[in-house]
C-alpha cells in the first residue's frame, strides 16, 4: 500500500455562508485576501514537503474559481514541488483534459515536472467535477470522448521521439507535434484515471492506467472495483495486480478519540463548506437525463452537496477514516477486504481550518502507527484469500451514500 | 401531439410531426422542445401543413456521431426539405430553431416563401463583454423562469412534474447545450450573412422577454432587409404559449 498525502488548497477565511450562493464559480474575489492567501500556499507546501520527509507521497489537484481549492494550474504547484522534495512520487489527479484547449501543452507541461523531478510524477486524467463546465466554459456533452482523444494525443506526443507526427482527430488538432522535453520516466510516467461505475473503467483497464475513485463509500466502491478488475481480466487474462486502483477519503489520526473528533470537525469542513446551487453542479451534457432529471426537481441530493452531513456520518458511508491510529487502521482494513483491495490510499488530511502543527499531529501519528501495519496487510495480498475476508467484511453502518462521484463517469467512453 | 414519422434522410433518422392540410408550414422548436402539440399549432393546423420536425438530442432522441452544432441541423433541414419536395413553405423558427431558420435562410431561400423568427437568438448585436443573451446555463431556475416569463403561472414546474415529463426536460436542455454552449447561443459570422435572406421576414417578440430582449429583436430585424418586427405585449419568451390568439393573428395575417 501507498499512502498519499492530499490536500485541496482551501481559502477557508469566508464570510458567513448565510451571505453568498456558492461556493464555486460565482463567489466574488474580494473575498480573497492575498497575503492570508500567500501564507497559505506556503502552509500547503510546507505540509507536503514534511509528507516528503516522513515517508508519505504526495498529491495534489485543480480546481476553478473556487474557494475550496485555490490551485487552477496544479502544474505550477508541481513544478515547485519537484524541487523541494526528495523522494516523494508526485501525483497530479488531475490535469482535467476534457476542459483544456491543449493536450500538447499538458504533454509539454507534465514532461517538464517528470524532468524537473528527475522522474517521480505520476500524472492523473480527469474529465472534472460538473462544476467546472462554466469556469471551462467547456460543453460537458462528450467529456469522456474528450478525455480519451486528448489522452491519446498526450501519450503519443510523450513516446514519440523521431519528430513531428500529425493529429487531426474530432476534438484536438496539431500537425506538427514534437515535444520538448520528453519525459524522464520510460516510456511515459504511470497514468491514473478517474473512475466510477459503468463503462468507465474499460478503457482505463485496457491500458493498464490506475483506477481512481474519490469517496465512492461502501455503497458505490464494489460496483466500481469489480468493474475494474473484471474489465482488466478480460483485456490481459490475469489477475488484477492490487496497485492498479486507488481509492481517496478523509484521514484523521489523532492520539485519542477525544481529540480526533475535535480535529475531525475541522477536516470535515470539505464536505460541509461545498455549497454549491443546482445551476453549477448540473451542466447539460454531464449527467445522463434521468439524474439530471432529479436535480432539476431538486429531490436529489449530490454526496458532495449535503452539508449537513457530520463527520460521523461520513465515517459510516466509508468517506471517512478517523480516530486513534488502532480506529483508524481497523476501519481502513475493513474497506479494504469490503472492497476486495487496493493498493493505493490517497488522504485528505487537511481541510478548512485544520492548522499545520496538527495535521503534521495526524500525518506522523499515521506514519508511523498506521501505514507499516498497512503495508504489511497489502503485501500479503492474495486474490483467493480476499475472497474469504471480503465476505466476512460489512460496512460500519447502513452502507448507504449517494452515487455522485459513480455516475461521473457513467457516460459512454471510449 | 401527433406521433412523428421517421424521415431517413442521409446520417439521421429524422422523427417529424405532419399534421393539418394547406400551405407548408415548416416549425422548428427552440431549446424547450417541440410546440407542434401545443393550442397556437391546433389554430395554425386548419390552415397550413404543418411539418414539425424533432432535432436530434431532444425528447431523448439519439444524436447521431457527427453531429454537435447548429451547422449540422441547418443541413439536416435543408436535406428534409429536399426529401419533402417542400414548396413555398412558410419556415416559423422559435428561440434556438429560429437560428436554424434564418442559418437556412442565408444558405437558401429556394424552398422558402416566408420566414417567421420568433424570439429568436442566432447573433451578437453587442460587444464581447455585453450579455446579449442571458446565460440559461448559469441562471438560478427562479431566476430563469422570471427572465423568460411574463405570467410564471405559465412557466413549467419541475416538482410537479411527472419523472417521464422531467427526463424530457432534462434531454431537452442537454440538447440544447449540444447546440448553443459556444460559442453562445449565436454565430459569430451570421450577422454578415443575414443580408442575403430575400423572403420576406416578420420578427414576432414577447414585450416581457430578458432573454432575448425587445431590443436584440430590433437589431436582428435591422440585419434582415425590409423585415419588420412585431412586439406582442404580455408575453415573454414564449409569446406562442402566453398570447395565443395574438400570435396565431399575426403569423396567419404575415402569412396571407
């Protein structure tokens, strides 16, 4: 098991949410003040170059016109990464291709930090969550379509080292594609791809990328997984190795139960602060008619959009790992063998208010209580001897969520 | 509603309402779906065939591969026309069909004896940081109902709505972001094309429409020569549903 340190970059200094509509796209930047805002970018940074120091990898992301995650260009982000660390991986989940104009540019832009970081990136695709639509002024109507023929040209304009070729396809045209550096990594850096449940693991098992799900919970994870592996079986006849998926949560670790809740409270304010109005988290085209169908009725509620889920709430949903570090090895196991395995664990560890020094509390507490015995669990996976703890795993509570991040990705890919 | 009939023509399997008897008269829906159903067509349908074409992506319809802009339904129509034989027809275009109508106008009139633009988007009059048209995609639902609606009791109510009724909506509008996300809602080049169109056009709005307000109509009939523009008041965007009988008088004494 890889253990990921994540955090989205949050401006948490906001006036009372009584007083604005959303969160995203259309939250005025007066709201932001640059100099909390640069104190910020280099509590984030320095919270990821402990991670790089305590044995953690590292993960960070993108999103637009937003306060829960003031990163729009996480290359740049990277790039200083790259050189403030020392051996960390550094995973990019992430470049949304669908919504950007130039996969050469992504192509140039990844093969710079895999070169800057003398081959540790690991660089993740994603279509991007619904509201991102406006900030990309980009039609959500054949995201997948774009994802995949921009990840075509990318990892071409990667592996091709004898001059220029020619793209012209449906979405994306360059004729003379050639990029500069190429990547440090051979033939390319590992690709990961976010998934959900439906046909969007297909062409992610076909070319052997990573699999990635964000909060899917005990009730979305199976359909998922299962997906994955049975997809890749069918591609390559075997047996899917374990570190082909991933799956991200909350984590909290804390010295006692007390404290964790404290702390818990404050990491939560991700879920809590994402107030968001239908007319942004409902673009046409992202979701297929019958679920956009509800929204406009306004009887369904997104994972993401119920504030008024508590922590506890997100731990019974398996959203959420949280407590002493034997509670939260206990609960990170059980969905492991619920969900019959993966072999990465990407941690939200700091959101909202959460301050550095107890983050840097939580980040060590897991490191070095919780990941070795996780490690050890991961390393003596065996496909036949999952199959007798999964059965024996249950969800904590009711198993029950919402299937916003499963339908993501339920339309058609290619 | 009549049920459609399937048109093939070349790429897509057209579903087209006809009904009535008289002069063709050629509808084609705005981003709300098809109004062949509705009282103002009833009255229309004792005097003109009319041809109610669905465009590909509405009612749940299948979008065919190649297809994803308002280009693409401008040769669709011009292929139905030629498959219908149509002479002399009457093209009446609502809201995002009456950009097809007049795209189909500067293609060709050939086919055409009148065009009827109705609350119709297609151009930008204004500059690149003016909102010509309201952004549908980025509008609160009240909001949105207030902009396109003289009386709300007219405008649709989801919560009331059964889950068949509200999955057309949802088709509808993703339809419509096929067509109209960008650029949006109109044709940069249209503007400079709409001089060719030699039928004669009447532009019919409602007093009450923020979408596409009065004054966008008046500059669209500006582009269009010898047009002349018709403000229906208490009506919004739709003035075919909220003033039936004014509509129907108009377009039928346009047309005569």
């Amino acid at each position: 098991m890889k253990a990921w340190f994540f955090t989205e970059d949050a401006y948490p200094y906001l006036p009372p949410d009584k007083t604005y509509d959303s969160i995203r796209v259309d939250l005025p930047s007066k709201h932001y003040d640059p100099a909390k805002g640069a104190d910020l970018y280099d509590m984030y940074l320095d919270l990821w170059c402990a991670a790089d120091e305590m044995g953690l990898e590292i993960m960070n992301n993108e999103h637009h016109q937003t306060a829960t995650c003031v990163v729009p260009a996480a290359p740049i982000m990277l790039g200083i990464l790259a050189k403030r660390t020392k051996r960390a991986r550094l995973l990019i989940l992430g470049n949304p291709i669908a919504n950007r104009n130039q996969p050469v540019r992504v192509a140039e832009e990844m093969a710079m930090v895999d070169v800057l970081s003398r081959g540790r990136l690991e660089c993740g695709f994603v279509r991007g969550v619904p509201y991102e639509a406006a900030p990309a002024n980009m039609s959500a109507w054949r995201g997948s379509e774009r994802l995949w023929e921009a990840h075509d040209l990318i990892l071409k304009a990667w592996t091709t080292h004898d001059g220029p070729f020619n793209f012209e396809g449906r979405f994306f045209h360059a004729r003379q594609v050639n990029v500069w550096p190429r990547p440090y990594q051979q033939p390319h850096p590992p690709v990961w791809v976010t998934i959900g449940s439906g046909p969007s693991t297909i062409p992610v098992a076909r070319h052997k990328h990573i699999g990635a799900v964000f909060l899917a919970g005990y009730a979305g994870i199976n359909a998922i997984f299962d997906g994955y592996r049975d997809n890749w079986t069918r591609f390559h006849g075997t047996a899917m190795p374990l570190d082909r998926l991933a799956y991200c949560a909350l984590v909290n670790v804390a010295e006692t139960k007390a404290e964790a809740e404290r702390t818990a409270e404050k990491l939560i304010w991700y879920v809590t602060s994402n107030k968001v109005p239908p007319h942004w988290t409902n673009p046409p085209g992202y979701f297929p008619p019958p679920v956009a169908a509800q929204i406009l009725k306004g009887g369904r509620k997104l994972a993401l959009d119920t504030p008024k889920l508590t922590a506890e709430d997100q731990m019974m949903r398996g959203n959420f790992f949280c407590g002493t570090p034997d509670d939260v090895y206990a609960q990170i196991k059980n969905f492991y063998e619920y969900s019959g395995g993966f072999g990465h664990l990407l941690m939200m560890m700091q959101a909202g208010f959460l301050t550095y020094d107890e983050t840097i509390k939580s980040m060590s507490l897991f490191t070095k209580e919780v990941y070795p015995r996780l490690k050890e669990l991961t390393a003596k996976y065996d496909p036949e001897a999952m199959k007798e703890a999964r059965a024996r795993a249950k969800p904590p509570g009711d198993g029950t969520t919402t299937d916003y991040f499963g339908v993501e990705f339920n339309r058609k890919a290619s | 509603m009549s049920t459609p009939t399937t048109i093939k023509l070349p790429g897509v399997d057209l579903p087209v309402v006809r009904r009535g008897k008289g002069r063709p008269m050629l509808l084609l829906h705005g981003g709300g779906g098809p109004v062949v159903g509705l009282p103002f067509a009833d009255r229309l349908a004792e005097r003109f065939e009319l041809i109610a074409p669905i465009h590909p992506g509405f009612m749940g319809t299948k979008v065919p591969e190649h297809v994803d802009s308002i280009d693409d339904l401008k040769f669709i129509y011009l292929d139905m026309m030629d498959a219908l034989d149509l002479r002399d027809a009457v093209v009446v275009g609502f809201s995002m069909g009456g950009w097809v109508a007049a795209e189909l106008a500067v293609m060709t009139t050939a086919r055409m004896a009148r065009l009827v633009l109705v609350d119709a988007v297609g151009i930008k009059p204004g500059g690149r940081e003016d909102r010509d048209i309201a952004d549908v995609f980025g509008t609160p639902a009240d909001k949105l109902a207030r902009i396109m609606w003289h009386n709300l009791a007219n405008a649709p109510k989801p919560a009331e709505m059964s889950d068949q009724a509200l999955a057309m909506m949802a088709s509808n509008r993703e339809a419509l972001g096929i067509y109209t996300w960008q650029p949006y809602m109109h044709n940069p080049k249209l503007k400079h094309r709409l001089h060719r169109i030699g039928v004669p056009t009447l532009l019919l709005w409602g007093e009450s429409d923020g979408l596409v307000t009065p004054a966008y109509g008046e500059a669209y009939r500006k582009l269009i020569p010898g047009a002349q523009l018709v403000v229906i008041p208490e009506a919004g965007h739709a003035p075919h549903i909220e003033q039936t009988d004014a509509f129907v008088r108009h377009l039928v004494s346009f047309v005569s």
